[in-house]
C-alpha cells in the first residue's frame, strides 16, 4: 500500500475528505449486538443534520456544508480559541496543507450537524483529523 500511495501526489491526496483504512473486522464483533446504532437512528441523525444545514444556509446558494468554501467557511465554521490552538497543533505536527485545513473544518461542521450541536468543539476537529488518515502516515513516513 505504502508502495502505491508514493505515487498520488500531496495535491490529490488534499483533495480526498475521508481516507479511512477499515481493517477486518473479526467474526465475533460482527455478531455482536452491543454498541450498534440502528438504521433508523442513523436516518434520524442524518435528517437532522440536512435540517440544520437547510436552515442554516437560508437564504444563500450554498445547500450543504460540503459546498463552504472561502469567507462562508470562516462565517460557517466559527471555532473557539480551544479548537485554534488544537488545530495548530495539528498542523505542526501533521504538516497540513491549506486545502487539509478547509476539509477538516468542512468535515467537523458536519460531525457537529449530526451531534446535533450548534458549534464546532475539539472533538469533532479530532474526528475529522482522525479521518485524513493519509496525513498521518504521510507525516509518519
């Protein structure tokens, strides 16, 4: 894998929201029940989620949060000074790109939607982080 990913540049890469390696998973967590979350509370996650990105974007041309970009990512995607200075850190040590940073704000907008909290906290930059899997080991490697 590590052999193929040498040959995609940083520029396309960037361009990738989500880069999750899913490894196998064994048997007997299939089977179990614990910890699922059903289709139908995942549906109600996600139509709650698109109705705070309707009313958010009221009034303007952008429908959902994959569509900010520019001054709308920054009027959008407020974040606090906690999240600032985690995003910093992250930056040190993964060595984002500009175009990394807006996936990662975009990403985490959306994670907080269906949270179904207003802001954007550490948390969900953290999830978001942890989804640009290709980051990390680019900055690893």
């Amino acid at each position: 894998m590590r052999n193929y990913l040498s040959k995609l540049s940083g520029p396309l890469l960037d361009r990738i929201d989500l880069q999750v390696e899913v490894p196998a998973v064994p048997y007997k967590d299939l089977k179990a029940e614990e910890g699922r979350v059903d289709s139908a509370t995942m549906r109600g996650r996600v139509l709650g989620a698109r109705t705070r990105q309707t009313e958010r974007f009221a009034g303007t041309k952008i429908r959902t949060n994959s569509q900010l970009s520019g001054k709308a990512l920054s009027t959008f995607c407020p974040i606090g000074e906690d999240c600032h200075r985690f995003l910093e850190m992250a930056n040190q040590r993964l060595g984002l790109s500009a175009r990394a940073h807006a996936r990662i704000l975009r990403l985490s907008r959306t994670i907080a939607d269906l949270d179904g909290g207003e802001g954007i906290r550490v948390e969900h930059l953290a999830e978001a982080i942890n989804y640009r899997n290709l980051d990390r080991q680019g900055a690893a490697g």
